[in-house]
C-alpha cells in the first residue's frame, strides 16, 4: 500500500471546509464504519446540522487499499466541501487505458477520461471526469477534514448489533463490551462483515461467491526505480498508465498501474476455495509468481512487478455478493444502510465508491427535504437508490463475465456517469414520498432509459440475458 499523506498542508488553510453549511438541527447520528461510505455519510450529515459520531471496530486508521475508481457522480457532492475537493483534485489521476493480449499485443488504448461513452462525456460538469484515486490519500484526507470540523473517529468499538427502540423514536447500536449507544439516525456503512442485516431483513442474508477471487498489492514506486524491466515497460519519467493483460476467459486478468506516487498490481482468477470476502488477508507473492511461470508470454516487467511485493502488502480476497435487497432501512426508519452494507458490487463494476459517496449525498438531501424527519427521509432515500444501484450491480456481474470481447465493456453509459444523486433527490422527493407513505405510483429515472426494472438473481441474471429475455441490463446504455 502507499503511505496515506498528511492532509493539513497549509497550501489549503484558507480554503473553505463547506458550503451553505447549515445550523445544528437537533438531530444526532451514529455512523458504524470509517470507510469511504462511512466518512461521506458523517460528512455529509455534518454539513447539514447533524451531530455525527463515528464508530470504527479497528485499533487505528485503516491504511490498507491501494487505489479505486472515482466516477463524476462521486466527484460531484464533493464540491460542497472546497478544501476537500482541491485535496481530491491533487490526488487523482488520469491514467492512460492500455489492453494488451498476454502476449504483449496492445489491443487498445484510450485516456480514462474516455471511459465513459461519448454521449456521457458531454454531459459531464466541469471537473468531474473519472479518475483514478489513491485510496490511503483520498481516506487521509477526509479523516483529515472531520477531524478539523470535530467529527471524531471512535477506534476500538465494535459494533455487533444494531436495534430499534421499541416505541421508534431512536435507533442504536450494542459494542462488543455490553455498552449500547443510541442517536436519532444510525449510519450502518461497516462493510460486507455488518450486523445490521439481522434489524434491517429480519433475518441473515448470506454473501454468495461468484467464483472469482482477487489479488491487489500497491507500493511506493521507489522500490522499483533500480529495476530495469519495470522501468523499461512502465517508465516513470512517462504519464501514469493503467495496463490491463487479458487471456482466456479462465485466465486472471491481470493489472498493472504505474502512478507518481503508487506502483501496483492486481489480478481477478478463479476462486479455488482458499480465499475468504475479507481485505485482511494476505498473501505472499509466490502464489501469483508460481502461476505466472505457465504463462511465459507474459512481459517479463509483469512478474518482477509482483516479485517486488513488499511481505504483508498483497491482499488476497474472495469477490462475493448478496442478492439485492429491496429494503436497507430498519422497521423504525432509524437505521439505514448506505455503501456495501446496502449493495456489494463485482469490482468489474468500478462503481463501489462513486455509489457510496452518493447514497451519503442522497441521504443528507432528503434529510433536509424532509425537513429532519429521520424515518421518511431515510425511507425515501432508500428507494431513490435502490434499483440504481442494483443494475449498476448487474453490470458489473455482465462485465465480468463478457470480459475480454474489446474496449465497449470498459466504458459507462450515461446514466450512471452524469448522475446528480442530490439534484435527483430534489426533484424527485415529493413523489418518492407519497409512494412510501401511500402507496402511490413511483418510476425510477436514475436507470437505463426504456428499461422497466425487474428483480434479479446472481444465478439467473446472466442465462436471461443470453436467452434473450428481459432483465435490468436492458434499455439504452449509451
């Protein structure tokens, strides 16, 4: 992993921390989880008026990952918060797209800003093009800004059930001591692992394997700046580039990415039953190096890439899903579920932060149109995202199982990539929640044009698709 940078450089002192920054509105917030999820969601319903706490089970700051896709509807409700998003604006990169065959065969190459389609890129607002983001800075920095505004990160509480009062006016979770805490609105945003699925579903929803695992190590640069093969392929002295190694369908699919400040690598193969949905487990190089030495077309560069893995950097994780779940609020209304807790995604999808960051947005823009009535805003948001979210789910599963087939599946449709969750929120609230409290007749817009959503499995979405029959990937992806 690269280090995660200090984010109080004086080059941003005067810069604002937010924008139409609204007075305390009596409300108090627990959010479970210091993930990107969690710290959008504390600082979104910061600015808003909240009294946020955050609650993170680990002993300190979780300074694992490497880097993540961030789309424009994620890089959008950053401009709220101008210091943030000039860090943001610091730490992203705009690599240069290569896909080769194992064999070195450049297949094509474009600059991320071209991921999305054409028709999408036109109507991107200024400044949000898709980036890459280096996950320890990006998490460093927003860290950073709760801190100055005293949003506090409460290290060391485990969370290990979340419940309702019983007469609905408070939500709250118990930590692993005994001690239970209670606020106005609880935030589950604690990852795949959550226990707020007991409240929310009334029952265990399991995560299913799809079949596929996953490698993914970063590392300074510094540590192959003697290496003349890595030089040689991946120079530094050039702009940063994402290399992309496709094989066979059964092969991994293999990446190299080269930034100023990172140097990485991932792979996403078979799952042959070792690998478990978790990102603390690691794994030595060998497993990878031993694989690549039936691959001998490979570029050499790529295995002296992986060779130079520093011990205990490579994480090795099994890519599992829940099938998506129409509710992610608890019977109260007072416990929401935002981030993986509410829809996991196949990281074919690219899509796991950007939605994070825009269910907090989401969530913070229908608290204030419900006038902080905490049940129905949370009700509404609730449906404002879910069928977005779970065909955005869909097609990372699609992605994945048709990679290989050229630069198409590489690129994002309108829909998803010029999305504003809170404009969206705006007009739509009023609708969304006569629908909740009455029952009267609601459409999503915020998916595919033309298509009309239907529920979907992770065992029938992709056999509806080959034969032809409707499903949540329908509709213009253009």
């Amino acid at each position: 992993m690269t280090p995660a940078t200090k984010s109080n450089d004086d080059r941003y002192a005067a810069v604002p921390e937010a924008m139409d920054q609204l007075p305390f509105n009596g409300i108090s917030v627990i959010v479970v989880g210091s993930g990107i999820g969690g710290l959008s969601a504390a600082r979104e319903l910061w600015r808003i008026g909240c009294k946020v706490r955050v609650l993170e089970k680990r002993l300190q700051e979780i300074t694992t990952g490497d880097r993540f896709l961030l789309g424009p509807s994620g890089v959008l409700p950053m401009r709220k918060f101008p210091r943030l998003m000039r860090e943001n604006n610091d730490i992203g990169v705009f690599p240069e797209l290569r896909v080769f065959k194992y064999d070195g065969t450049l297949l094509t190459k474009f600059p991320i800003r071209e991921l999305p389609s054409e028709s999408a890129r036109a109507e991107l607002p200024p400044g949000t093009a898709p980036q890459e983001t280096s996950r320890p800075r990006i998490y460093a920095a927003m860290l950073a800004q709760l801190r100055r505004v005293d949003v506090v990160v409460e290290h060391g509480c485990e969370v290990v059930s979340y419940f309702d009062d019983k007469d609905g006016a408070r939500a709250g979770v118990e930590l692993r001591d005994g001690t239970r805490l209670k606020a106005d609105l609880v935030v589950a945003a604690d990852g795949l692992q959550s226990q707020s699925g007991k409240l929310v579903y009334g029952k265990e929803v399991p995560l299913l394997p799809v079949g596929t695992a996953a490698f993914r190590a970063s590392y300074s640069p510094e540590l192959a700046a003697d290496n003349a093969l890595i030089q040689e392929t991946y120079p530094a002295d050039k702009a940063p580039m994402m290399c992309i190694y496709l094989g066979r369908p059964e092969d991994m699919q293999l990446f190299v990415w080269r930034f100023e400040h990172e140097i990485g690598r991932g792979a996403q193969r078979k799952d042959e039953g070792h690998s478990t949905p978790s990102w603390d487990k690691y794994s030595s190089p060998s497993m990878m190096l031993e694989w690549l030495s039936t691959h001998s077309e490979l570029p050499p560069a790529v295995a002296e890439v992986i060779r130079l893995t520093p011990p205990g950097e490579a994480i090795d994780y099994q890519i599992s899903m829940r099938e998506p779940q129409l509710t992610w609020t608890s019977p109260s209304g007072r416990v929401i579920q935002v981030g993986d807790v509410a829809h996991v995604y196949h990281p074919s999808s690219g899509a796991g932060a950007t939605q994070a960051m825009e269910d907090a947005a989401s969530l913070a823009e229908c608290m204030v149109l419900s006038n902080f009535d905490v049940p129905w805003a949370a009700r509404v948001s609730n449906l404002l995202r879910f069928e977005r979210t779970s065909c955005i789910q869909a097609f990372g599963l699609y992605s994945e199982a048709f990679r290989g087939k050229g630069r198409d599946l590489l690129r994002y449709s309108r829909w998803i990539v010029s999305h504003d969750a809170e404009d969206y929120a705006r007009r739509r609230f009023s609708e969304a929640l006569a629908h909740v409290q009455n029952g009267t007749s609601f459409k999503s817009t915020n998916i595919p044009p033309g298509m009309d959503y239907r529920p979907w499995t992770i065992d029938t979405l992709l056999a509806q698709k080959e034969k032809g029959e409707p499903t949540v990937l329908d509709g213009d992806w253009s």
